[in-house]
C-alpha cells in the first residue's frame, strides 16, 4: 500500500503549477491530480462539521467516493492531490488515511493572494442579477475562528474580505499541522516557483521521481484582471492577518504596489 500526499492551501499561490512540475518529474510512478472534487469538497461546511458523516446525503456520498477512489489508487501508485477545496478535509483525510498520509501546506504572501481572489471575483458584486456573490468563507461560518471579523463584515471590500479568509484558512493549517500527527511540510509559494522547494517536496513526497526537476513556467489557466482596486496597505488594519502572516514567516506590509497594479489591474 502506498501514501498519499495531500496539498493544504488558500488557492492562488501555486497549485496548477505545483501539479504540472510534479506531473513532469513523476511520470507514471504517481498519480497527481489537480482540485479533482473541485467544489464538491464542500469546504465552507465542511470546517463546521469535521466529518462528511455530518454533512447532507450528497455532500457526504461526494467526498466519500472520493476517497473510495484514493484508496483504490493507492493499491498500485502513490497519491497526490494540490488544490484548495479540501482545506477544511485535510484533518478529516489524516485520520481516514492515518499512517499513510503526508500534508504540504502551501503558503503565500496574503495580499497578492488577496487580490489574485478578487480577480476571481471573490466577495465581488455579481455580474448579473440571477448571479450569486463568490463567498469564499464568511465570519458567520460554523467552524469560523475570527469571529471578530462579524461586526466588521458589511463595512469591508471584495480584497479585505479576502484578505480575512487567508488568515482563517491558514490559521486553520498552523493548528491542523500541530494536532495531525502526520508529516506536514510548509513550502513558501515564492522558494517554489523561483527557487529551489521543488526538490524538497519531491522528497517529502517520498516519490523517486523519473526526471530531474526542470524549471515550469507560468501554469494559470485563470490569470484574469480586476476593476476593482483599493489601497493594499489596509492589511495593516487587519492584525489577525498580519499576526498570521508573521507566523508563516511574511511581513504583511512588504510588498511593491506598482507590481500589484500592473498584475491585478492592469493599470
């Protein structure tokens, strides 16, 4: 029997690219796939219930064939799954695979991940009345930690908004990574694609890989642009943010906003 590795992370910091140059070294002696449950993770309620036993019929039956699927997998070839819906599973899959399971958490600076959301149109107005808002994660979710961003809702924008749900869902990593009793990697989104974390996590991966790692270019198939813009210093009015951020080893207030601006908005 072999092992899985999942990916822990927000989005936006790496995982298509991450699938793509593990796909590349591995070749055929894993399988790797990218958000293959995609939404169907049901993350928002998942991190209330903990278990897909708690979750409606067809939530539960969803993540429960997936991970039929897995296990399957894992007979003849080692597992590795990047993408961010799972998130709020991760401790869930631990426990379902314990002693066979490892996790990366995937990080990066909050606030390009903020605005690459917002390009997203996460926590943005819809584009059409039938349309519905793209909440990543509220402060009213069962489950939520923050819960002093409640009061604040109503009063913030699509990127501090964004800005709130990287700080849930990577303080929900800090804590996981303290309680899994799994291996756990954390590899900076910045070291990966323009340094040397590539051989580390194919070690930690514990899957001998058949090609040297090689140098992936850009891999985003949704790298989109955004009307909306504000002054990305208002993560500074965020200290759960900042305080979250300096414990992933990042400071919260160092980034370049003209490279931001030409990035996100285009202007």
């Amino acid at each position: 029997m072999h092992d899985a590795l999942f990916v822990f992370s927000t989005g936006r910091c790496g995982t298509q690219w991450l699938a793509a140059a593990l796909g590349q070294c591995l070749g055929d002696r894993a399988v790797v796939a990218h958000e293959p449950l995609g939404r169907d993770y049901a993350s928002r309620e998942m991190l209330g219930a903990g278990d897909p036993s708690s979750l409606g019929p067809d939530a539960a039956d969803a993540i429960r064939d997936h991970v039929a699927a897995i296990e399957a997998t894992l007979e003849t070839r080692p597992y590795i799954e990047c993408g961010h819906p799972a998130w709020s599973a991760i401790p869930y899959l631990v426990t379902r695979f314990a002693g066979r399971v490892r996790v990366l958490h995937l990080v990066r600076h909050p606030v390009p991940t903020a605005w690459s959301w917002v390009t997203h149109r996460a926590y943005c107005p819809p584009l059409a009345p039938h349309l519905r808002e793209r909440v990543l994660l509220s402060p009213f979710d069962e489950g939520i930690r923050l819960t002093s961003y409640r009061e604040r809702w109503p009063a913030l924008n699509p990127y501090e908004k964004s800005l709130f749900y990287w700080a849930e869902v990577n303080a929900f990593g800090l804590r996981a990574a303290e309680n899994s009793g799994a291996p756990w990697l954390r590899v900076r989104f910045e070291d990966l694609v323009r340094g040397d974390a590539l051989p580390r996590v194919l070690e930690f991966a514990g899957a001998g890989a058949t090609t040297n790692p090689e140098r992936v270019g850009l891999v985003d198939e949704f790298r989109w642009l955004t009307e909306f813009w504000c002054d990305p210093a208002l993560v500074a009015q965020h200290p759960d943010v900042v305080a979250t951020a300096a414990a992933l080893g990042y400071d919260a207030l160092a980034f370049d906003e003209t490279r931001l601006r030409q990035r996100y908005s285009g202007r």
